[in-house]
C-alpha cells in the first residue's frame, strides 16, 4: 500500500528534523519503505510517499520523529491504478442493445 505522508515540521524549523536525519537516518522500520520526497520553497513541509503493507510500521516510524514533525497519513494509490478501478477497459464485442 502507498501512503502519501505530508509532515510538518515543529515551528516551521527544519533544521533539527534534517539533522536527526543526517545523524540517524530516516529510522524507518524493515518492511517500511521510502519510495519519494518533495519538500516546500518554504523548508516548513516535506511531502513523502512511503510504502507498507502493515500500517503499524508508519505508526512506529512516525512515533519516532513526533518530536520534531507533526504528520499527515493519507493512504492512495497510483492515478493508473485509480483509472482501472475508476474506469476499466471496454469488453469488446458486447452488445448493449
């Protein structure tokens, strides 16, 4: 499953959260895996997707870095995926009438 992460960093300081990261890592659990990142102009947001198939590891990840950010889980999936569910393939050779 893919998770869109939205994480706001405390006082809009991001200077503590990208020094836990150069000394530690991203301390994310085995099973937990960081697909991309994008982070604001402002350096007040970073905008991840992650990727999981239990969502405790996200629980365990986050609890790490509560200090320092407050975070968005938001569950989706990819605009393919979406557009298959959405709006399968025609069945040729069907007739409606």
């Amino acid at each position: 499953m893919l998770y869109m992460i939205i994480e706001h960093f405390r006082d809009g300081d991001p200077v503590p959260v990208y020094q836990r990261f150069r000394d530690h890592g991203r301390l994310a659990p085995e099973g937990l895996r960081y697909v991309a990142s994008w982070v604001t102009e402002d350096f007040r947001r970073c905008f991840q997707i992650m990727e999981c198939e239990d969502r405790a590891l996200l629980t365990q990840w986050t609890a790490r870095w509560a200090d320092l950010i407050e975070f968005e889980v938001i569950p989706v999936v990819t605009s393919p995926e979406a557009a298959a569910t959405l709006a399968p393939p025609a069945v040729i050779g069907l007739s409606t009438s």
